[in-house]
C-alpha cells in the first residue's frame, strides 16, 4: 500500500504538468487567432493655400451695328437705274439710285419763272411806292392812295420771298432724284429694279446699309448684377482701362476667343419689367468685318484679381438636405469634420469660397464616401502624390493605393 502510493505521486505531478503545457499551448494558439483591429479608412485631402485669381464673367449677347440707315426715297417716280452692288461696300454720298428727275426739271424751270415775275411786280409796286411818298408830301395823291402803294410793294415782297422759296423747294426735290447713301458702310439686296414706280417716305425700304467697322455688343444681365458691377468699377476691383471702362473680351459661337477687345458702356440702360434684367452694350472694332449682325456670342468681362482666394475643387463640395453647401475636413486629430461653405460661384473647375474654409485647413477630395462627420481616417495629401508620381504615369487616388498596399500585405 506504501508502496503504490510512493509510485502514484509521480504519475499525478506528470498530470498536471501535462495539462499546464496544454493550456499554456491553448493560450499562445489563441492569442495568434485573434481578429486583427481594421486599418484607418484612406481618403485623399487638399491642402488650402490661397492665390491670386483672376475673375472673369460670361454674358450671352448679340452682335449689331454700329450705324443703320435704311434707304427710302424723297420723292416718288420711276427708278432709271441702280448704280451699286448687292453686297458691296458704299461711301456717304455715293448715287444709289436715279429716279427720272424729267418732271422735277420742269417744276424747277416753273418755279424759276415764277420767281422772276414776283420779281418784276415786285420791282414796279417798289417805284410806284417810292413815287407815292414823294406825291403825298404836296398832296397831290391822297394818303390813302399812299398807303395801299406801300402795301402792296410790301406784298410783291412777300410774293418774290415765296416765289424763292418755292424755288428752292424744286431744286431740292431734283436733288433727291438721285438717291444716295446716307452713311458709309455695306449695303445688303435691293428690294427694287430699275422701272418700279416709287413714292415718297414710302414704308418699304430701298436698301440697308450698315456700318461694320465698329461693333456693338448686345449683353442681358439682373439688375443685381448689374449693381454690383458698377459698386466694382466704383471700388476699383474691376480692371479698367484709362477712360474707366470695363475691358470686354468675346468668345465666338465657335468656342474661339475674338482677337479685338472691347470696351463696356452704361449709357441708356432700361430694366426689363418682365425678366428683371438689363441690356449692356459693349463696342468693338471690327477691321476685318468678322463680326456679322445678328451674330450670337458670349461676352467675357474680366471682372479683376481675388487677392487671396480660397479655390477648392468641384467634387469636394455637397448639398445637404437643405440644398447648403457642405464640405469635409480632415481636424488636427484625424477626424472628420462637417463644415457650412459658400461658395457664390465658379472658376473653372473649382469652387471659389468667401467663407467656411481657412488656409492651411485639409479638405477632402477623394473617397467622401468614407469621410463620414467623426470618424478617424487617414489623410494622403492629393498634391503630393500627384507631385510624385512620375510623367506619363496615370494618377492613382489615395485611397485605391492604400487599399492595394492593404491587399498586398494581407497577401
């Protein structure tokens, strides 16, 4: 009995030995099983630096002349001739059309004829006159006999002064028989041919002739913008030239840039009552007559320099349910942060921000999605990458690279 408990003891210390091991190998075999913690959502951020900006606005328009003068006739007859081309270039003053000027010769001698016989009763009422005053004086004719001598010298004078006038009017009427161009400029397609019968101050016009090396541009604006561009031009932020007008570029139905800048005019502006807008007129040169009428356009103002401008792009800005402009910065603590922007318009690609954001704050551009207000994320400077990278290479965002490193080491 001594004995087999002397030979138990052993057996029972190699029991519980055995059984430590096994749980000492249970723990280490659990501890290697345990889940890893998840790695910090990646998501690529843009640091704010302000610049200098230079902000410009769009305005549709349309393109006029300068000067339009429609041809219409004076006086009425038969068209002789038309003396221009359809198309053409014409000088103020360049004959148009010849209307026979047969009838108005023979006014003009009538009237020349007229003017000479006022002249001769006006001659001989004067001397017999003149001879009454002397007789009146020894009374040899009576007063009264006087007085109608004087009257009726004084009419003959008021005859000869129409008779000239009548005359004149002839003259001027045979002038018009030949019709000319009231300024210089092109002139379009006749709407008559030598035999039409015309009339004088008729509706339909002869011609159309414009002037084109000069242009206007017509350009609808609100009236609140409009406000604010003169506030602009007062405050000096607006770029200038030395008259104090607003220097306008044009950009073509075509997309091209007009090569001639312009100049911005205020005169005569009148809200529209119905679209609460404004019509501007701005005036270019137009050398090589590239700028047609009726030409659709876009009128480029360059509105000046935003000193200090904070520029964020397109995609890093949100619209809550409220329509508010939202977007998300990474805190000095990592975490992610919701912030209220405004953002008034656009340059280019990018959002112009008056306020919300501050230099050197970190905004998020890739991987918003993961970018939920508080959580931890890790932030990889968009910049710097794209520095990195080398030429030619396509760009990988932050957040495709830092996942494909986590594929590669789970690998």
């Amino acid at each position: 009995m001594f004995l087999q408990r002397v030979w138990m003891r052993p057996m029972a210390l190699v029991a519980v030995l055995s059984a430590a091991a096994a749980l000492a190998a249970c723990g280490r075999g659990g501890a290697a099983n345990a889940p890893a913690s998840p790695p910090l959502p990646e998501v690529g951020v843009l640091t704010i630096a302000p610049r200098n900006v230079a902000l410009q606005s769009e305005l549709p328009g349309r393109v006029s002349a300068s000067l339009v003068a429609e041809v219409r006739p004076q006086v009425g007859g038969i068209v002789l001739s038309r003396d221009f081309r359809e198309g053409s270039d014409v000088r103020k003053g360049q004959t148009l059309y010849q209307i026979d000027p047969a009838p108005y010769r023979a006014a003009l001698g009538s009237a020349q004829a007229a003017l000479a016989k006022a002249q001769a009763n006006g001659a001989a009422a004067q001397a017999k006159s003149d001879r009454y005053k002397e007789l009146v004086q020894i009374d040899a004719v009576s007063k009264q006999a006087a007085d109608e001598a004087t009257a009726a010298a004084l009419q003959a004078d008021a005859d000869v002064a129409s008779a000239q006038a009548a005359l004149e009017t002839a003259r001027i009427n045979l002038a018009y028989t030949r019709i000319t161009a009231p300024i210089s400029g092109r002139i379009g397609k006749s709407s008559v041919t030598p035999g039409a019968l015309l009339t004088a101050n008729q509706a339909t016009a002869l011609s159309t002739v414009q002037q084109l090396d000069t242009i206007y541009v017509d350009v609808t604006q609100s009236s609140s913008e409009l406000l604010r561009l003169r506030r602009e031009i007062a405050a000096g932020r607006l770029k200038t030239d030395t008259a104090n007008q607003a220097v306008v570029k044009l950009r073509l139905d075509d997309g091209t840039l007009y090569p001639q800048t312009g100049k911005l005019q205020f005169s005569d502006v009148t809200v529209d009552e119905q679209t609460n807008s404004v019509t501007l007129r701005a005036t270019f040169p137009n050398p090589k007559q590239l700028l047609l009428p009726g030409l659709y356009v876009r009128a480029v103002l360059e509105e000046g320099v935003r000193e200090g401008a904070i520029l964020v792009p397109q995609k890093a800005v949100a619209r809550d349910n409220r329509g508010n402009a939202i977007a998300m910065v990474v805190g000095s603590d990592g975490r992610i942060e919701q912030r209220a922007v405004n953002v008034p318009r656009t340059v280019g690609g990018d959002w112009l921000v008056d306020g919300g954001l501050k230099p050197g704050e970190q905004v998020v551009v890739e991987g918003l999605q993961r970018a939920r207000p508080g959580a931890q994320v890790k932030a990889a400077d968009m910049a710097a990458s794209a520095a990195a990278a080398p030429a030619g290479a396509a760009s990988v965002p932050a957040a495709a690279s830092g996942a494909a490193a986590s594929s590669a080491g789970k690998s």
